[in-house]
DNA sequence: CGTCGCATTGAAACTTGTCAAACATTGTGG
DNA sequence: CCACAATGTTTGACAAGTTTCAATGCGACG
C-alpha cells in the first residue's frame, strides 16, 4: 500500500477494517530511523550466516528498514494483518500468542534478543498470532520482499534464511512433545532449563535469570493453569533444585532439574 | 557422498554408525526409477506455484531425482540420519514421529497424499524425527541442494518453498493449541475434521474415510492414551455425531462434531 | 494508603491415566 | 483354507494428576 493510500483512507473516518489495515503500516513508516547497519550489529552472527563478504553484508544492511521499538503490552503485530516484515529481536523480549474464537489461548514461544518473529505470515499473507512484548524492546524490521530478493543473490543467506524457518519447525515439534508427554513438573524444568541455555548462550547467567512473562503466560506456554505452575515451583523449592523470588528465578540444581525431564 | 565412498565402505564390514551414514543413500540410489515428470503429474499443483512457464516446469523436473516406495511399517527416514531430500507423498500416508531417548514418542503429524516431508533436516543437516509409512505409499524425491538452486532463479518457486515452510510453521502452532487447551474429546473431534477436510481437499468423500492409524498413533498425536481415544469415539457414537467401525469413520454430524471445538 | 494484578496455598471435583480382561481383526504358516 | 498367534480395540474399576474454586498475601503504582 502506497502512503498516497494511506492519506487517502484518511480523508474519511477510516473503517476498523481499513485501520487495521494501515496501523501497522504507518507505525513502521513513522518509526523509520537512521540506517541501521548489521555490518555493525553485535548480534549479526545470529541475522547473518558466517563468511560474507563486505559487499554482501552491505547488501544485507539495505533490506533492514528500521528498528522498532514496542513496549511493554504493546503488539509488534495481530493475527491477521498483513505480513510484510519479519523481526529479529534486538533487545527485550516478546510471547507469541495464538487466540481462539472462544477466548482459548495458547501462547506458542516466547522470543528474546537474537531471535526471530513474524515467520507465521509467509503462509498466507497474513499474520496467524498476535506478538505482545513482555517489556520495553526494540525489533530490526526486515523487508521479506527485499529478503527474498537477497537470498536469490547469496547462496549462503538463502540458505540461512532456509535454516531459520527449519529452526522454528524444529522448535516447534519439541514444544509438541512437551505438550503432549510430559506431566507439569516435567514441563517447568524443562521450560526452565532451555530458557537458562538461551541465556547463557547470550552470555548471561545460566544459573539466575529474571523471568519476564507472568505464572499465567507461563501456563498458557505450558498447556496447565497458573496454579499448577506456581505449585509446581514451590515443589521445587522446597526439593532445593531451585530459589524463586517472584520472577527472579536461582536454579541450585540444574542436574537435578534436569533428572525431572 | 559419492558413490566410489559407498563401494569402499562395503569392502569390508560396515560399522553401524557408517551403514546409518549410508543405508538411506543407497535406497535412494538403486530406487532410482525413468524420469519423474512433475509437468504431468496430478500432484503438480501442491508441489509448484500456478503460473510457472514450460521451460521453468522443465527446471523443476530435473530436480526430481526419483520417487520411492516405502512398504508399510518402514522407515523413509529416521532421526539423525543425513538431510539431503525434501520428499512429497505421491501416494499413500505416513507419521512423522520424535523419540525421546527415554522411550516417550511424540506423533508430529500425519502426512498424505500431496504433504511434504523433512523440512526439520535442514536446520542441522540431520533429520529430527522419524518417518514412517502408515500402507504402502510412494514419494518424489528432491534434492534440496538442487531445489535451492532453483529458488534463486524462480523468483515464484522460492516464494512456494517459503510458504511451504511457513505452512508447516501455521500447522504446528494449531496444533499446540489443540495440546495445550484442549479436552480430549475437543482433540479427537479436531483432529477427525482436520482429516475430513484434507480428505475433501484430494477429492474424497469428508464424511467417511479409512483410518490409516491404530488409536495408540492417534492418542500419541493427540497427547492421550489410546484407551481414552477409544472411549471418546464410543461416546461421539453413543450420541449420532459418527459411525465408527474400527479403522472406518462415517461422519454423520459434522456441524455436532464441530460444536465440540 | 487503597486498589489492582500477581502469586501462593488448600480442599474438593473432575478428567484422564493405569491396569486388567475380553473381544475383534489381521496375517501367517501348516 | 483353517487355526493360531499377534496385534489392535473396547470397556470397566480404580488411582493419580490437574483443574476449579476460594481465601489470603504480596508488591507496584497512582
């Protein structure tokens, strides 16, 4: 959609069908920033596969429009509107959601920095889930168009690109097993454990980390009620393979926890 | 791996490690069959976008190395093996299916006549899961290298393979919101329209079709035991929503069965 | 300082799993 | 072609795990 089209839906006071069209739009728009450069990003190596060349990684620097920044409750973007971009996540961290006609909700991954979003929208166009930030962050916007276009030039990024939505496949079917396996003390350890392993791998501690969603996001990831979970930390606890204050979670026995899995 | 690396390995007796290596090759070289050609095949349009030119059909053509017939209750491709493949199901079903090394499976999904097969190999060059052929089936075989190829030079091709992908993300997610929100009987009556659906989608009846799956497969998609699948099809045929002689399903209230969702 | 959302904990209810037995179906070898 | 074995299915009774409902405490924020 031209931005002619967008002063146009203006003129008039716009449907909510015609907003929703246009608000995720004209906030990329007016957020755009200075170039935003990955030749210089310090988490390049997770948007970019090793051994580029200059030349190429500043091919890559021209398809990331912007940054963005959402915060905290805010939406990156709703199930059904249009998918244009994806996101790589540059700081903070974000639920993906997937709502119900009924109200059920089950959230299906929780993103920090490195990683990646808006995946969903390829298949049809359209977004399928809603993406909620869980604090103040910042997303690269990336055009997938342009994206596209790059991975038909460069062997490696294409096969990146190829690797990444693998990943999230991957991912997903481990969650499936979660799902349908596992009982709930099973389930938190689990969840603990990789969500320590993503930290570490993004240099911060292992052992004691501050959980960003609530006992009931954690749930709804989880497939069981926010009660279980919080029983099921307690047990924990009091079995000392864990110290939780709240959401500042100290894993004591990480074997241990790994032993419940 | 080329084929001289193969007769050495078979020089003298192959450790299993090194057969595991080359098991899945050789069944693919010596099933080698004449020319595929997806240009006539019925299946073409799930396996290429609408639109493409005779010359770009033929591109795609040569990159069909073979098809392969999987007898039922055998393997196309087992966890850990060498990813090199992309398969679509000519004819015929299949389970994709995770192992956890504690014995616990998970069933990821059903694949039939038109699905594609693994797409989680190319996050690590190693195949995930398990697939297993639920009768006798047949698949098209393509070299991913060489599809990758071809994405590069048809802009619409790679756009088919994206959304390929993506699809295969859109599935999972639903499906983790059937494990993680859903009862029993929910599960059971989404996962008969599910299949209904797909059914009609090749041009078969959506009211009775062939299971192709014992319950224990069907709970081990679903997360629940096979008994609890079998009491739950009683009861949907206790109250008239379908007729269900063992592996035989006539649905007959589909709108009743859609109400338990 | 009160309110609101979040977290914890207990008791009862419900769903599903477990174990066991009987029956049905399929495939195989005599 | 039949008999038998193996596998798959159905059903019941009981146990276990999880949810539901309810009460209470905690902490952030206006």
């Amino acid at each position: 959609m031209p931005s002619s089209a967008i002063r146009e839906a203006f003129e008039s006071v716009p449907s909510p069908a015609v907003l929703r069209e246009i608000v995720p739009i004209v906030r990329d728009e007016v957020n755009r920033s200075a170039a935003v450069r990955c030749s210089t990003c310090s988490m390049r190596n997770v948007c970019t596969p090793p051994g580029l060349t200059a030349e190429e990684l500043s091919r890559v620097d021209s398809i990331v429009c912007t940054t963005r920044t959402v915060r905290r409750g805010d939406t990156l973007f709703r199930s059904g509107d249009l998918f244009q971009y994806l996101y790589a996540v540059r700081a903070g961290s974000f639920k993906t959601v997937i709502v119900h006609s009924d109200g059920r909700e089950q959230v299906t991954g929780f993103q920090i920095t490195g990683e990646t979003l808006g995946l969903d929208g390829i298949y049809t166009g359209r977004h399928n889930g809603d993406v909620v930030a869980l604090e103040d962050s910042v997303v690269c916007v990336i055009s997938f168009l342009q994206l596209e276009t790059v991975c038909r030039e460069i062997h490696t990024m294409q096969h990146h690109v190829h690797r990444l939505m693998s990943g999230e496949i991957v991912r997903e079917s481990r969650l499936m097993m979660l799902l349908g396996t596992m009982r709930a003390d099973q389930r938190v350890a689990a969840f603990l454990l990789n969500l320590s392993q993503r930290f570490k791998a993004l240099g911060y501690s292992s052992a004691e980390f501050h959980l960003r969603m609530t006992r009931r996001e954690i749930g709804c990831y989880l497939g069981m009620k926010l009660e279980t979970v919080s029983r099921t930390l307690s047990r924990f606890q009091r079995d000392r393979l864990l110290d939780a204050q709240g959401k500042q979670i100290r894993i004591l026995d990480p074997e241990g926890l790994a032993a419940c899995v």
